[in-house]
C-alpha cells in the first residue's frame, strides 16, 4: 500500500486530538490478521516500521471526514511517500453479515476498492472493532508511529486544525530515519 491510496481511500509523540478519542495515544499496534473483500489477508505485524495511518468506518460515517481525505490527496501527489507508509482503510459491516446481504456488500465494497486503487478491509463479527478499540457509528482516524504506538486518534468529523496536526504528524514521519 502507498501513501497515495491515503488520498484516495473511503475507508514523534503528538496528542490526542479528542478527548473521547479511542484509541488513546501510547497504545500499542495491535498484531491481527484482517481480511479485505476478496479474503485476501494482511498482518498487521508486517507493518513493520512504517508509520500506519487507520481509517475505520460505516456507511453512514464514511462522508465525515472527506476533507481529511481531500487533504491527503494533496500530500499524496508524487512518489516522495510511495510505500514509506501504510494504509488501512476499514469498513464496519457488522449489520451485513448474513445471506445474502454479505454477498451484495462484498461486492459493493470490491467496487470501492477498485475506485479507490486500495484494499478495503472488512469488519464482519466486530472483531477488527473491539481490537483497534474504535467506536462505531462515526470516523475513526488514527496514526500509528513508527514505534508502533498511536500518535493521534480522533472520531468523528475533523475540524480543520486536527486535520492539519494530522497531517504535520505524518510528514513527521514520514520524514524521520
């Protein structure tokens, strides 16, 4: 994954930019398997020291935070952060899974995923949920360092000054040995 899928996905010690916000800064990266709508898998283990920025959403929260998304765009054009970071972009389809609602949704998000030139990974029993300690029913953004611990975390709409502590946290980075 590169860092201009962040731009166009649904789906250093800063902190936290909400005070609800889950996770909380200092946390760990959580080593799990998730699987996108293809059932191909990925280890988050793999990550390695990259930083990992996680966009966890539901259909409903998915048009929260498309100036964040606008925003990475810009950051994105160009190969300077090619493969120097990672994205994971998340779908909450708990509500979908069961025939034939499954099949339709599977589809629905390979088209988003194929639009997006990324992989969607999908959330169908609320596991990726209860591991990554997001809240449902709104945006969840995060940024994992380097070192593996979360730097930011925010749920709900982003306000343009998180948007841009986000983004000078990645650069941060993105540019760090």
């Amino acid at each position: 994954m590169t860092i201009r899928a962040l731009a166009i996905t649904v789906a250093s010690v800063g902190v936290a930019a909400s005070a609800q916000a889950s996770p909380k800064v200092g946390v760990a990266r959580p080593n799990i398997v998730v699987s996108d709508a293809w059932e191909r898998t990925f280890d988050l283990s793999t990550v390695g020291s990259r930083p990992l920025l996680v966009l966890y959403e539901d259909k409903d929260s998915a048009t929260q935070n498309k100036a964040l998304k606008d925003d990475l765009a810009l950051v994105a054009k160009g190969d300077a952060y090619k493969d120097k970071a990672v994205l994971l972009a998340f779908a909450d389809v708990t509500g979908w899974n069961y025939w034939p609602a499954r099949g339709y949704v599977k589809d629905a998000i390979k088209e988003e995923s194929r639009k997006a030139n990324t992989p969607i990974f999908c959330d169908w029993d609320g596991s990726v949920q209860r591991s990554l300690a997001v809240k449902r029913g709104m945006s969840n953004v995060f940024l994992y360092s380097r070192e593996g611990k979360v730097i930011f975390s925010y749920e709900g709409a982003m306000p343009e000054a998180s948007r841009k502590e986000l983004l000078e946290l990645l650069r941060q980075q993105l540019s760090s040995p």
